[in-house]
C-alpha cells in the first residue's frame, strides 16, 4: 500500500492534519523549554560580593544587605572602569585588623584592613532579584564553576539515553494486558505521550530538589524525557502530510522548537526564581495526557504492523473532517483477510513455532545489516567519508549549544540576549530550506559553518566594542550554525546507503550528542580570556567548513540503495562502469 497515495486521496494537508500538527507542536515547545531551562536554574546571578560582617551594619536577614556600599573599596579587591564603576572580586576580600577600633563618624576606613592581605570568604551578599541554585547549596567562585558546567553534560548524558530508548521502544509491537480489562500498546503515540508525562513530572522534580545531587539526578532523567518528545512529535506529525507539504512541515516544527527555547528567557526574565522557572515550564505539560485519546496513531506504523482495521478508522475520520470521499479501492486496501488474521494471532501467541519464516527473515535482515557495515569499513572512500561527518556533526553540536550558553555572558540584558539567540533559529532554518534547494548540500553546509566561523571571530575581538555591534555578529553566528545543523541531517541521510541510512544517521547524531557535553564547559574558558570561548567556536566551524567541501554533492542524485552505489557519489563515472579494485576501494 502506497500511503502517500492514500494522502493524495484525502487530503495533503487538509483540516484533520493541520488541527492535529497544531497539538503535536504544542508539547514540542516545552521540550525545547525544558532542554534549556538550566541556563537559568544553574547560572551565576548577575552579581554577588562578600559579606564583611566587620561593615555590613545591618545584621540578621542578608536581603537588607547593601550591594553597593561605599566602603565596598576599601574591604575587597576588584577592578575599576573607565567610568569609574568598581567591580568587587566576588571570592576574595581583605583581611582586616581584629583590634581596630573604629570611629562612629567613619564607616569602614581602609585602616581597618592594613596591607591590603587578601583572604577567602565563605559568606555572600546577592542580587536578590535573581536566586539560583548558586545561591541554594553556596556553589560559588571559580572552583565551583565546573559543578554548574556539569549540570549541562548530565542533561545531554540524558539526551543520549533517552533518544535510544524512546526510539527502541516507539519501533516495538508489544500488546500488553494489566489486569482484566486495560489493555494497551507500545507505540509511537503512546511512548510519545509518556515521554511528555515523564519530562514533566521530572522537571518539577527539579524545582523540589533538596541538594546539587538530587538536582543533578532529575536533571538527568528530565533530559531521559525530553530527548523523546520532538523525534516522536516529528515523524507523527509530518507522516499524516503529503509528499509536497513535507519539506515545509518539517521546518515549521523547529520554529515551535526555537519559540519554546526563547520562553526560556523571557520567562527567566519575568520569573527570577529558579524554582518558579522550573515549574512554570514543567508543569503545563502534564496536561497533554489528554493527547492519549486526542492525537491519533502513527498510520504508518498501524499499516507496518498490519493493524488495517485502526488505519482504517483513522483515514475514514481524517477524510470526513477534511471534506473528502473514500473510494472503493482504497478502502479495500484496508481490509483484513481471514488469512491474515490468524497469523497475527498466532505470531502474538507462539512468535517462535508460528512464525518461522518471519523470524528467519529478520535474521536476514540482520545479517545484511552487518554485511554492509563491514564493506563500509572495508573502504577508504566512505570510512574517510563518515569520519569526516562524525567531527562535522560534533562541531555542530558543540557550537550550536555553546552558542546559546554563551548568549548570557554577552553584554546588555542576558534574558534578551538569550531569548534572541534561541528566535534567530527561525530564519536560519528558513536559510538552510533555500540554499538546500538553490545551492545544494555541500555548499550550503560548508557556507553556513564558514558563516559562523567568520562571525565569530570577528566578535571575539570586538567584545570590547559596541554592545548591538557584538550582538549582531553573535546572531548572525548562530544564524548560521543553525542553519548548518539542519542541511547536515539531509545531507547525511543521501549519503548513506538505504539499509543502514536509518542506523548510521542515529549514529551520528548520538556522536553529536556526546560533542555536545563538552559544550556547557566552553564559556568558563571566557573567565582566563574573555574573547576565548567565540574565538574557539570560530576557529572550529572554520575547520569543519573547510573539510565539508571534501564531500560528495548529493543534490538531485538517486539516494544509495547499496553500499556499492554509495561509494559512486561524487564520481564523474557512472554507475555500473565498474573496471578496477581502485574504482571500489
């Protein structure tokens, strides 16, 4: 059965499609809050100094603690601007002299800390119109700066986790029967809503968190859900869509994902507490438990595990809310023959006696699976290949998410910032869908990391400069990053051959995700050099643009169905014309 006939006949894109896209996109915007959310809850507030219990008068409550007292100069160490603001080092202050006796009409003279001898202090002074987890459990100064850093690689440890399980488990055809009368499947929809669920409960979790270990663990298990919720969402959503509404599917997806990254910062800005943040983002998705009976099945997967009678059911709907009439033909497509039946029963029943030649099948299947990893090894044409596309992946993902972590170390409002950073996603993917079809994938690739490359050093060395001049550049880096990260899982998946397209994309993108822990620890570097964290985000997109036009164009070219078709990409000899081992190898 050809289901993108059965679109054609029912309608593309109709009302039954848009209305039930809408509410998959929903919960793709709280995945995306939530996969962020940790800039917030786990950053460094804007400002701190040490308590000097020897001239702070007010004793008891630190909330009626001066930030800026006068005196603040004489008691810590710190650097002055060319306006003449002093910036306190927030670690350190001045050790003073115990038998000192101060006078009534003078508020800490600089008699009382002789020598200008410096020491740790172990209290603080905050800002508090901003509370994290900084201030919760002291995770302050710089040797605590990593403990913040990884609270982003346990999230992307998450992702990796969670992306493999919900993907092995939305794949299985497990009928399960709790008790007598609840019975239930495996599935897309149903993994799909438990991810959402398991994201929720997780995030709130976070919020209730009584120490950084237990922050740490549900941080972990929110990503286990998060990671979960767009895959699924997306092949949902764009498989009840025509092949000529597709493409643009796809791509309105992410912008509901760069929308939910951006209320990450704005509700930051609005609530600044870490707590409230946490839960104003994980708490409304626990209503989309309702989409266990609203959000239909995958028909695809009903279709793949013979369930024609619920395929049936979902297409008689979608054509009534779409105006459409069924045919006759079709509609016997959907029909069940006795025959059939009785071998999906007996393959539930007795898989291993029953269903010999099924399961013989997919231990062919398997086998050739692992016949064409092992010609891919084999040669030097595709291992130089994939291995050229792991470090380009990788590049991608660190630079991408260090971008956005290191959107709040910009000058100017850090909530803007970040909330701009995250929106200019929209145009990028916009530019990755034209120069996809006008320039093709090599070009678009490596154009788009060169353009992140070029923007970012120019704006490590004018951090300095202008705040909109440094912002600007910064965008325009992630513009393009973003823009490189949506051509490259095109662009892999035409270059793999058809019975490991599958595997070898998830491969990559798991490679990514391990790139991406490094990410959370890039912008500490900016602590030893301000300009180091952009000039090294540069210096790799550079390098990974480069080795991006050492790639076989793939534009307009028969995807690869054999591993040997494969190995043709790129070649000016056609296919077929086969004479020597070199040709091959």
């Amino acid at each position: 059965m050809d289901f993108d006939q059965v679109l054609e006949e029912i309608g593309e894109f109709g009302p039954y499609q848009k209305t039930n896209y809408l509410l998959i996109c929903l919960p793709v915007m709280f995945a995306a809050a939530n996969s962020l959310s940790y800039v917030f809850t786990a950053g460094t507030p804007a400002y701190r100094r040490c308590l000097v219990p020897e001239c702070d008068s007010v004793q008891g409550d630190s909330q009626n603690y001066e930030l800026y007292p006068n005196w603040l100069v004489n008691a810590t160490p710190g650097s002055q601007d060319s306006n003449g603001f002093f910036t306190p080092d927030s670690c350190y202050r001045y050790q003073a002299n115990r038998t000192f006796t101060m006078n009534t009409s003078t508020t800490c003279p600089k008699e009382l800390f002789p020598g200008n001898i410096k020491e740790r202090c172990f209290q603080w002074v905050f800002n508090q119109n901003e509370r994290t987890i900084v201030q919760e459990w002291n995770l302050t100064c710089k040797e605590n700066a990593w403990k913040l850093a990884f609270v982003g690689t346990m999230h992307f440890a998450g992702l990796v986790v969670g992306t493999a399980l919900s993907g092995y488990m939305a794949d299985r055809y497990v009928s399960k029967q709790v008790f007598v009368y609840f019975h239930f499947r495996f599935g897309r929809k149903l993994i799909f809503v438990i991810c959402i669920i398991f994201m929720a409960a997780t995030g709130v979790a976070q919020g209730l968190a009584w120490n950084y270990k237990s922050f740490l663990i549900f941080a972990f298990l929110n990503a286990v859900g998060t990671s979960g919720v767009y895959p699924l969402a997306f092949i949902i959503g764009v498989e009840m869509v025509g092949p000529r509404k597709r493409e643009m599917s796809s791509i309105v997806l992410n912008y509901f994902y760069a929308v939910g990254e951006a209320m990450v910062g704005l509700c930051a800005w609005f609530f600044h507490d870490w707590q409230l943040l946490q839960y104003v983002l994980s708490i409304p998705p626990l209503f989309f438990i309702a989409y266990y009976w609203m959000v239909p099945e995958s028909v695809r997967w009903l279709i793949a595990r013979n369930e024609k009678e619920q395929a049936k059911e979902i297409i008689r709907k979608a054509a009534q809310v779409n105006g459409k009439e069924l045919s006759v033909a079709l509609l016997a497509n959907f029909e069940s023959t006795d025959a059939e039946n009785q071998k999906k029963n007996n393959c539930q029943d007795h898989p291993k006696e029953k269903c010999g030649k099924d399961c013989e099948h997919k231990k062919t299947d398997k086998h050739e699976i692992w016949l064409a990893v092992k010609e891919v090894f084999r040669s030097k044409i595709l291992t130089l290949r994939y291995v050229l596309l792991l470090y380009i992946w990788a590049i991608n993902a660190v630079v991408y998410y260090g971008l956005s972590l290191n959107s709040t170390s910009l000058s100017g409002n850090k909530y803007l910032n970040f909330a701009l950073v995250c929106l200019i996603e929209i145009p990028g993917y916009t530019l990755a869908w034209i120069s996809l079809n006008k320039f093709g994938r090599r070009l678009s690739l490596s154009g788009s990391m060169l353009l992140c490359a070029i923007t970012c050093v120019v704006g490590g060395y004018i951090t300095q400069g202008t705040t909109w001049a440094t912002v600007c550049l910064f965008l325009v880096g992630k513009l393009g990053i973003t823009s490189s990260f949506a051509v490259i899982y095109a662009y892999t998946a035409e270059m793999m051959p058809t019975i490991i397209r599958s595997g070898g994309v998830g491969v990559m993108s798991t490679f990514a995700r391990f790139g991406a822990m490094l990410a959370p620890f890039v912008p500490i570097l900016g602590n030893y050099y301000e300009a180091l964290p952009l000039l090294l985000f540069g210096a790799s997109s550079l390098s990974a643009g480069l080795l991006a036009l050492l790639l076989p164009e793939t534009f307009r070219k028969k995807l690869p169905d054999t591993v040997l078709e494969a190995k043709q990409l790129g070649k000016r000899k056609p296919q077929g014309q086969l004479n020597t081992k070199a040709d091959i190898h």
